[in-house]
C-alpha cells in the first residue's frame, strides 16, 4: 500500500531523508520513529507531494510519486500538529469547504458523521478561532477522513489531545479496521497499543523495521 525505494531528499548539501527504502501492507498501523530532525516529517512530506524527491521513488495506494500526484493525493489523508484549518469557518464550513475539493458525494451526511464522532456536532456552527486547540486537532481528524482515504500518513497526530481525544483517535484512526496508517510520533509508551510495525529514523536513514503482530505489515531495508 505504501511502498519507497531509495527515496532521498536534499536541502542544499544536507540530507534531510538518505535512500530510504520501505514497505507498509495494506491495513498496517506503523510507527514512524525518530528524534527531532531525524527526517520523519520530510519523509512524510514526500509521500503526501508537499515536497519532491531528489532521488529515489514511492507508490501510495498503487500511485506513483512523480507521475500520478493528484490520484495519489486523493487516496490519502494527511494530519499534522499543525491543524491548518480555517480559523474564520465554522467546523462545518471547514468540512464542506474540503468536500468540495474532494467531491464528496454525500457530503451533508459525511460531515454530519464526522462532527458526531470527534465530539463538534454540537458546537457545529461556532467559529473554529473560539475552539480550543484540543477541538482544533479533532476537527483536522474529521478532515483527515472526510473523503475516505484508504491510506493515512501522521506527523505526530497525539499533540494537544486530552485523554478523551487521544480515544476518539485510537478508535477512529489508530484500530480503524482497513485504514493503512504511517504515523510519526514521539510517544513511545503508546507504540505498543496500536502499531503493527516500527520504522526508524536517524539523520534520515532507515535504522530498523521491525514487524509486530502481523508479519506482513511492514519489511524495511536498514541503512548500511
């Protein structure tokens, strides 16, 4: 479902991500691992088209990096600690605004769906500025499943959620039946209670993927 072959992206002489290789199966939950500035958001800016490879190739949901953008864009959902959101909508607003890019079918009911589940149903028609940043980082995960992406790609989604938000994520995103997730996070502790998978970064190579409950959910080539 997501899969990297040498991919590699330079910022002048630094390697930000160094001929990493990898691959997630279809419905794997893995971690992306790694201490600050290890690359794990340049890599997932790589996979989601925000940046583009200096070296090296990638597949998400069966489109390819460099030739098939705007297919592989609509098979993902992105979240970020940075929610991006439209401060002066409403969280519906921002829903529908994003169902049009996506050309949602039964965006009314979508959104109705969503809202409920993270808890904004009721506050629906409030400024998102007034939200706090908890609500905030519900409303980027309503979002982030608006379209029913087959593929999620996270970069540190647990930020600024309460013990609540942290439960509607495992059940929406983290145990979501069928979702393939690659997910950036810090929180180790908690690794173990969703992940299939680990992969590894340092100085933006590849250390380590090592398989968890299912075997097939993630194979990884190590930097040599």
């Amino acid at each position: 479902m997501i899969e990297a072959r040498g991919l590699t992206k330079r910022f002048g002489s630094a390697l930000a991500v160094d001929h990493v290789s990898f691959e997630v199966a279809e419905g794997a939950k893995v971690a992306l691992l790694g201490a600050n500035g290890a690359g794990k958001t340049t890599l997932l800016a790589l996979l989601s088209t925000l940046l583009s490879p200096s070296e090296g190739e990638a597949t998400v949901a069966g489109h390819d990096l460099a030739s098939d953008g705007s297919a592989l864009r609509a098979s993902i959902g992105v979240l970020t600690h940075r929610p991006m959101l439209y401060e002066e909508l409403t969280p519906e607003e921002n829903l529908r605004f994003f169902a049009r890019l996506y050309s949602v079918a039964d965006a009314a009911e979508r959104i109705e769906e969503l809202l409920r589940a993270v808890g904004l149903w009721l506050r629906r028609d409030e400024p998102t500025a007034v939200l706090s940043r908890g609500y905030h980082q519900r409303l980027a995960i309503a979002r982030a499943l608006l379209h029913r992406p087959p593929v999620l790609l996270l970069d540190e989604p647990e930020t600024g959620l309460d013990r609540e938000a942290l439960e509607l994520l495992d059940r929406l995103v983290l145990h979501a039946p069928g979702l393939t997730v690659l997910a950036a996070t810090h929180l180790r502790d908690r690794v173990a209670s969703w992940a299939d998978g680990v992969l590894e970064l340092e100085r933006g190579r590849l250390l380590a993927g090592r398989k968890g409950a299912r075997a097939s959910g993630v194979a990884a080539e190590a930097a040599r």
